[in-house]
C-alpha cells in the first residue's frame, strides 16, 4: 500500500534504548544490554507497520519506548511534531491520549480485581478526574458499553472478572481498553502470540476492521511472518537492536535483500508441499553476538555467509536500494 503522500504520524530517529547491568567503580567497565540500537522509521497515518524479527531483538522494547514506558537513552520520538522526550510530565500525559499499547499477554495485562466495566472505563475515569478529557459517568458508561459491542463482547459480561473469559475474549478487553481514549496509534506487541490459531484470526480481522472503523494507525510487532505478512502494509526486519530492511509486505515477501530477511524467510513453511520440498533452506552458522558488545561493523557480520572485509569495520546503514525499499546492507551500494 503506498502511503509516501500521507501525513507522517510517527517518527522514530536514531531511538536508543541501553539498559545498565552492572559494572562501574571496583567492578570493571560498566556494561549496557543494548537491546535497541540506534533505529529510524516513519509510521504514516493509517498504515499497517509490521516490526518482525527472531525473540531478543528489540521489538517490544522499541514499542515501550515509544509509549514512553522507558525513557529512552537517545533518539528522538515526534508524534505528530511533538517529540515525546522532551515533554514536561503533563505535557506527555496528554500525549499518552493519542498512544495506546495492546499487550502480548491478555491476562497479565488486566486486573484480575477489577471487572470487565471497570477495566475498559478505568482511562476514561483518569482523564476526567485529570480534568484532560471531561466525561460524565453516564458519558462514560455508554462508551463503554459502545467499546463492547465494537470489540465483539456482550454487555452482558460487563460485570465479569478477567478470570472468568478465555484468551481471546480477554484480548478483547485489552484492545476495548486501547480504544477508549480515542488514540491515533496503536502500539500492539504480539497481541495474538498467546492465542491459538483460529483466535488469531478473529483478533486479526477484529484488528483490521477497527482500524478501518476508527482510522487507526498500528504499529505491529510479531515473530510470526504469516501473521505480520497478513496484517501489514509495510514492514521492518529487526536484527539485534537494529533494522536491517524496511519495505512494502509485498516486496519483503517477493524480494528480500539483506542475508539475514532472506534466512528469515526462508525458515518459514509454505503450505503446499510441492513448493516446500523444492525450497532451499538457509541455515545460519555461529550465535547471535552478545547485546552488551558495542559493534565497530555490521550486526549480522558473525552468521552471514556474504560477509566482506568492510563489514568487520563499518557499520551499514539503512538506505534505499529500490523503489519503496530500504536495506542496511554493503551488497547494494553502488
């Protein structure tokens, strides 16, 4: 989907996120677990992009930083000309209107003491007591029960405990509770991982007509390629704290340009054995390097089999190589 004319709603640049482990004084050097790296993207309004990459890589901590659950170390977030790092403490409360998070676990993240009404009314309840966004309780309780019907739950339910749902149903809540402040990005870390197969789907599609119904933009993360190909318009490959591509869904699947994407790709299984017995898998040699070594060259340089001596000492940066398609990789400079 092109969206290169649509209003930038979110931009990333240059987004660090070091989280100390120790060291310093009589203990030696201190150290930082590098889990996001130094990462740039814009997220257009309306759009779909899709955050992929294998377990560890910083997909989850980059969706946190960006809601500003950890305060980055560096970089800069702008939502829509506001850079939320450098707003006072109620400036981003304001802000936190507009950025929503739908997390990976349904039940961890409710209140198993607070009821289904409780639950989805709570950031109404905040807002109005904080004078940001006055409502009623009579306000409140029809948004609520509208919330409910948009997410498919029966207001009959609305005096249930989380306890007493399935994992679908409580994903639901979960995305009710996103929606009621009205927010313009949804920051969704792995909402259906924890769900089986044919739940996935109905969250999927819900997802997707929500964000027709509401002009939602997404901010998508998963480790399943089915799922992200399926519900992205765009989508970035993350590789140790950094990203590695950036393109179109169909491009990444048609065409994917850095070594890594390509052995990512191909990992994962097509459902037509013709095909998948006629596929070449790329097996990757060596471990993923330590998050606490700072590099002096490319991340992937350990495991790819396309290294070249400049890898070792520079570190590629992301660039466009194609129409619509960014890659970190020295192979494509010209």
């Amino acid at each position: 989907m092109d969206k290169t004319n649509e209003k930038i709603l979110l931009e990333v640049t240059d987004l660090k996120q070091h989280f100390p482990m120790g060291g310093g004084f009589l203990q030696g050097p201190k150290r930082f677990v590098r889990a996001v790296d130094g990462i740039s993207f814009r997220l257009h309004e309306g759009e779909t992009l899709g955050l992929v990459g294998e377990s560890g890589c910083g997909k989850s901590t980059t969706a946190r930083t960006i809601a500003q659950i950890y305060q980055p170390t560096a970089g800069n977030i702008t939502l829509e000309g506001r850079d939320l790092v450098k707003l006072t403490k109620k400036e981003l409360m304001m802000a936190r209107k507009d950025v929503q998070m739908v997390f990976q676990d349904p039940y961890a993240s409710l209140n198993p003491r607070m009821t289904v009404f409780e639950i989805i009314s709570e950031p109404m309840e905040i807002f109005s007591h904080r004078r940001i966004q006055p409502r009623t309780k009579v306000e409140i309780e029809s948004r609520v029960l509208a919330l409910m019907d948009h997410v498919g739950l029966s207001r009959a339910y609305r005096n249930r405990f989380p306890h007493e749902f399935s994992g679908g149903q409580r994903q639901r809540i979960g995305i009710a509770r996103a929606l009621a402040l009205q927010p313009k990005l949804i920051l969704a870390d792995e909402p259906v991982s924890a769900l089986d197969v044919s739940i996935q789907a109905q969250i999927l599609n819900l997802l997707k007509d929500l964000q027709e119904e509401f002009k939602l933009t997404y901010l998508f993360i998963a480790h399943d390629l089915a799922v992200i190909q399926y519900i992205s318009d765009r989508i970035a490959v993350m590789y140790l704290g950094r990203i590695v591509e950036l393109t179109t869904a169909e491009n990444l699947y048609r065409t994917p340009l850095h070594p890594y994407t390509q052995a990512l790709l191909s990992a994962a299984p097509i459902p037509d054995p013709v095909v998948e017995r006629q596929r070449q898998r790329i097996i990757l040699t060596g471990d993923v390097p330590s998050p606490t070594v700072e590099h002096t060259g490319c991340y992937f340089y350990e495991r790819c089999s396309k290294r070249m001596d400049r890898c070792q000492k520079e570190v590629p940066q992301l660039k466009t190589v194609q129409p619509d398609h960014e890659t970190a990789c020295f192979l494509y400079e010209k």
